[in-house]
C-alpha cells in the first residue's frame, strides 16, 4: 500500500508537509514588495491588505506579528544591527488546520524606464479587489500578449472599459491631475503610495470610466505595480504620448514615499 502522502518532484522524494502546504496555497492571498537595504515603502499598507484579506477569505485575524518576523527571518534581518539585504519579498497567506504564512525572497527587481507595450484583452478578475494566488488567467493572458511583443496585458470588459493591468494598475496624467479607471480592481499598494505622494503635493486625483481611446491625449500613461512606475507608449495600435517631464513628476510622486524599517508597529 502507497503512503498517500509521500510526493516526488522531479525523481526526488520531497517533504510531504511542505508539499501540502505549498499546494494550499494556491486557495490563499499575498502582497509583493521590494526591499531595499532591509527597507520597503507602506509596510503597514501590506499588512493592512493581508489583514482584510484574511478575514475575508478566513473569517479570521492575521498575525501581523507574525508576517513581519517572518519577512525579517527572510531576509537574515534578526541580530543584524542596520541596512540589510535588496530583495523581492512576497508574503502568502494559505490555511491546512490553521492559518499559515509563507515568505519568500528572491533577487530585486528593478522597474523599466523604458515605455511600456500593453494589449487590451477582454478578461475580469474574480474578487478584484484581492490580491489572490488564483492567477492563472493573467498568467496565460500575460504570455501570451508577451509572445505578440506586447510587455503587459490590459484587462478590459467586453464593452472596453479599463479596469487594470494582469499585474498591473493603469493610471492617466493630464498635467495637474491623475486619472484612474472607474472599474473593479485591486487597490495597489503603489497605486496607494502614489495617491499618497499626489495628495501631499497637493496633487488631485480621481476615477473615470476609460478606454483605450480615451488615453490618445493625455501627456501620459503609466503602470504601476510592486516594482515602481513606468511609462506607457502604447497600447494596441494606439501610439500614446510620454511627456518626458509629466512623467517624471509622476515617478517622483511615488519616490518621494519614504522607506521604513521592518519592524513591529
């Protein structure tokens, strides 16, 4: 008789519980960020993102306690007296018996400067407004629009409205106000620390039903996800502008977002 637990990946008999684990996830939730010398922009907006969607998916609280000692143990943070690593750090939160966190840490990752190429496809997220790990639609979505030279895919309803990138927000710039689609989406924390910077600045922002053609005239278009802000230079067949000093006030309102220390609140 077979031990129903016993799992082998690639030939190699692997550790049933963390294969059991690592498998329920894919029923969970997770945030992204990059650290920078053991540093992150919004932790508390992580943690606040993980909490809701925690008690929303499992009708019970997050340990937050928890989550930031694990992305400490990560890093190699415990015992280390200042700075600390540059990495890619993501947070999931999966249940088998109890609530579990698991935290990963791989190389950083810059953000492009260079404009991006998006591909309209018609496709809506389930439960939008949770980063959930049930991702495959975006993932195919975006190999495939990367295999038509195309950098990210741009979620739209069957009507045209925008909503968001597959990994990705899309905002719009008309030189004294931002622009967001008016559609379900996830509230991403750059989209957060951006308003943030907008707001201190004195910058208004607001929310409209786009679509594609509506962004001809803006002087520009931009992405927004865990890595930073890019500029977007088209998307279809529609060749958009990238006003050089428009977006870099727009970068600067999310780089002038402070880094803090990993640690308890």
């Amino acid at each position: 008789m077979i031990d129903i637990e016993r799992t082998v990946i690639d030939g190699k008999l692997a550790e049933a519980p963390e294969v059991t684990l690592a498998v329920s996830a894919r029923y969970g939730h997770f945030t992204a960020m990059q650290v920078r010398q053991g540093r992150v922009r919004g932790l508390d907006r992580h943690l606040d993102r993980l909490d809701r969607a925690t008690e929303e998916l499992f009708g019970r609280p997050l340990d937050r306690g928890l989550v930031v000692d694990s992305i400490r143990s990560v890093l190699g943070l415990e015992g280390r007296p200042g700075g600390g690593p540059d990495a890619s750090v993501r947070v999931y939160v999966c249940e088998v018996a109890k609530l579990h966190v698991l935290v990963t840490a791989t190389a950083p990752v810059e953000v492009s400067t260079a404009p991006q190429s998006l591909r309209s496809v018609r496709y809506q997220r389930f439960l939008p407004h949770i980063k959930h790990t049930g991702g495959f639609p975006q993932g195919y979505l975006g190999r495939r629009v990367e295999a038509e030279g195309f950098d990210e895919a741009l979620l739209t309803t069957d009507d045209g409205v925008i909503s968001e990138g597959s990994i990705t927000n899309l905002g719009c710039f008309d030189g004294s106000r931002v622009i967001w689609p008016d559609a379900p989406m996830l509230h991403g924390i750059t989209m957060q620390l951006m308003e943030a910077g907008l707001t201190r600045a004195g910058v208004p922002y607001e929310s409209r039903v786009l679509r594609v053609e509506d962004l001809r005239d803006f002087p520009a278009v931009f992405v927004t996800n865990s890595r930073g802000v890019a500029p977007v230079g088209r998307i279809d067949d529609v060749k958009l502008k990238v006003d050089e000093r428009a977006v870099g006030r727009l970068i600067g309102y999310f780089e002038g977002m402070p880094w803090g220390e990993i640690h308890h609140s």
